[in-house]
C-alpha cells in the first residue's frame, strides 16, 4: 500500500514537473524590449503570453539648469530600459511633452495644455490596455503632469480592468538623495543633474553653471512668481546644488533604479496575491 502511494506520488510530481517546464518553454524572449523597434507579429506572440508589463516613460521640455532641457523625458527613459530585463516588460515610446506652463518662459520649453494632456494619456494607456497588457507602469519624470495623471489612473483601471502605478521617481528616493549627497536635493539640484550624468555625462555643462540659477522653492504660500526666475530649484534652502561628481552619479543612478524596481516588483506581487484583474 505504501509502495502504491509513493508511486502515485511520484508519477504526480513528475507531471507537475513536466507542466511547469512546458509553461516555461512557453516564454518567449523578445528580440528586443523597445516597442518602437519591435514587429506586431513578434508583439502578438509576446503579449500577454510572456510579457504582461508595460513601462511608459512620460515627461515634458523644460530648462534643468546646466542639464539637457529633454531632462524629464531621458531619465525615465533611461530607467525604463536599465529595468525592463529584471522586470521581464517592455517599454513603450516617451510622452514627450508635459505640462509646465511655469516653465514655458525658458527658451527650448514646450507646454501641453491640461485640456489637451489629460484625454491623450487617458487614450494611450486605453490602448496599452487594449493590447492585453495586465500591469501598465508609469514612469513619469515630471512633477507637472501628476495631477493629471492621479485623475486619470483610477478612471482607466476601473474602466479598462488594468493595473497601473506611477512612479514619481524623484520623491520616491529623497532619502537616497540625502545618503549619497548629504543634503537634500531639487529639480535639476544635484539629484537630477547626478542622474543625467550617469545617462549622458557629454551633456553636463559644469561651465554653464552660476549659483544664481538656483532658487529654494517658496515654503507654503510665502510667495509666487510667473515666469518661475530660476531653472533650478532647490527643496530646502543650502542644500541641492549639482555635484558635477561622476563616482556620485554612477552610484545614485544605480540606487535610484534598484528602489524603482523594487517597488515595481512588490505592487505586481500584491496586485498578484489579491487576484486583481487577473
């Protein structure tokens, strides 16, 4: 009788064994995780099969100080393909363009009305929906357009039945700021500047830089001024100047993407685990 159940047993295990290897011969790995450069038939195949994730990296054209004015839009784009191997997604073509009628004074700036914003990411994660992508991950890299996206997010995952996170990367790691700098940081300060020189070091301009461009923000209500007078502004009063330190940039880019990724990994996890939209 023993012997009768460990046979069971073992033939069960074998088939659950022979199961699960035919599920993983089932995962094709893409030619490449760049949906601008991959076919619809090779897509077809991929999604939702083997690829349930999408990473949209959306941003705008503003000035960052001595850093590319296309800040918000490369630093997301860059994180998007660091992570998309670990988090086995691919990664959709960068909204460009954002709202930030504070900057549009700034030479090389381009503003998007909230109007006109807020329907056109509503339509583009609808049709990352309608691609049969289950977890749909935003990566914004601008402060402006978060409002609208927190407006828009609830609307499309209750009537798409999706799943999608944004990520403000940016507050998301204050505190990786304050352990590789020492101090706190601030739009195109030395945690945004550290971050593009990791990306794209030939487009740092240290000689560029004067003190004056760097502004505290205004605390409260204490003051408001259109245009905004300075491209940098720094969180807290002191602190957040760039660095211009290659060793610093490397290391905080690689933190600031590990904390990204890990958070990613944990919401699809409980996403997962509370079978939501599954």
């Amino acid at each position: 009788m023993l012997e009768k159940k460990i046979f069971i047993l073992s033939v069960m295990f074998f088939m659950f064994l022979s199961s699960s290897l035919m599920l993983a011969q089932d995962k094709i790995e893409p030619s490449t995780r760049n949906m601008n450069h991959i076919t619809w038939q090779e897509f077809q195949e991929l999604v939702p099969g083997s690829i349930e994730t999408v990473l949209l990296p959306v941003g705008s054209i503003e000035p960052h100080g001595v850093i590319p004015n296309g800040t918000d839009n490369l630093a997301p784009e860059a994180m998007a393909k660091d992570i998309a191997n670990r988090l086995q997604a691919l990664v959709a073509p960068t909204l460009n363009y954002g709202v930030t009628p504070s900057m549009a004074a700034f030479p090389g700036a381009v503003t998007i009305s909230a109007d006109a914003y807020l329907p056109f990411i509503k339509d583009v994660l609808r049709g990352l929906a309608a691609n049969k992508f289950k977890n749909i991950i935003v990566l914004n890299g601008h402060g402006g357009n978060t409002a609208l996206l927190q407006k828009a997010i609830p609307a499309v995952s209750l009537e798409c039945r999706v799943r999608i996170l944004v990520v403000n990367w940016w507050d998301l790691t204050l505190d990786i700021t304050k352990e590789v700098f020492g101090e706190n940081g601030g739009h195109a300060g030395n945690n945004e500047t550290a971050y593009m020189q990791a990306v794209v070091p030939q487009h740092i301009h240290p000689e560029r830089f004067d003190k004056d461009m760097a502004l505290p923000n205004a605390t409260g209500t204490s003051w408001f001024a259109a245009p905004v007078p300075a491209s940098i502004g720094l969180y807290a009063k002191g602190e957040g100047y760039p660095t211009f330190d290659q060793k610093q940039a490397d290391e905080y880019f690689r933190q600031v993407n590990d904390r990204v990724a890990e958070l990613i990994e944990d919401i699809i996890r409980r996403w997962d685990k509370a079978k939501l939209y599954k």
